[in-house]
C-alpha cells in the first residue's frame, strides 16, 4: 500500500544498489575466507605425533580432550602403561602414535 503513495519507495537509486552490491562482495569474501582459512589450518589437536599426545575421553558434558607434549605427555604415557582405568586404555594407542610407546619406558618392560 505504501508503494502506491510513495512510487520512489520500493526502487533502490544506483547509488543504493551499488553499495548494497559491495556490501555482498565484502560478506562473501570474508566468509569465503573464514572458510579456505577453516581448511587448511593446522589443526594441533588433531592426532598424535612427533612427541605430542591427543586423547578424546568421554565425560560428563560430552567429551574431552586430553592435549600434552613434551616431558608431560613422556610422563602421561609412562602412567598410561603402567596403570588400568579407563584414560589409560584409551590412551595408551595415542601414545605408540606420538613415539612414547612402552618401549621408550623402560620401566614398563620390568613389571611383566
């Protein structure tokens, strides 16, 4: 009804047009860019390897995950051979992927 009082209201000028048309471009391009970026991240949570130890545990929200590296995933991995609960079990093929397996403890191979 208001169009028909107000011809000029439902036309957009060229100028309107044109920033609306950037304004697309610009929305297009970031998430455009959000995406590629989403892509080809390093994802350090990924899996495990070269010294770093990543275990998804389920918990009372949901999941988990258990990130350590360096001399705290030397020492998580020495707990995981040498204990029996639920992390370790889990953790313990996580940690033959990172290099910590039972071979790097020595104090593993003495309690069999």
């Amino acid at each position: 009804m208001y169009a028909k009082t107000n011809p000029r209201a439902g036309r957009l000028t060229r100028r309107q047009k044109r920033i609306f048309a950037i304004a697309a471009v610009v929305v297009i391009v970031v998430f455009g860019g959000l995406t590629a970026w989403g892509v080809v991240a390093h994802d350090s949570y990924g899996s495990s390897a070269n010294g770093c130890v990543n275990v998804t545990v389920p918990s009372s929200t949901g999941g988990s995950t258990l990130h350590y590296c360096g001399a705290q995933a030397r020492s998580f991995c020495q707990t995981s051979f040498r204990s029996q609960d639920q992390v370790s079990l889990r953790a313990r093929p996580q940690c033959v992927l990172a290099g910590l397996g039972p071979s790097a403890d020595p104090s593993a191979g003495a309690s069999k």
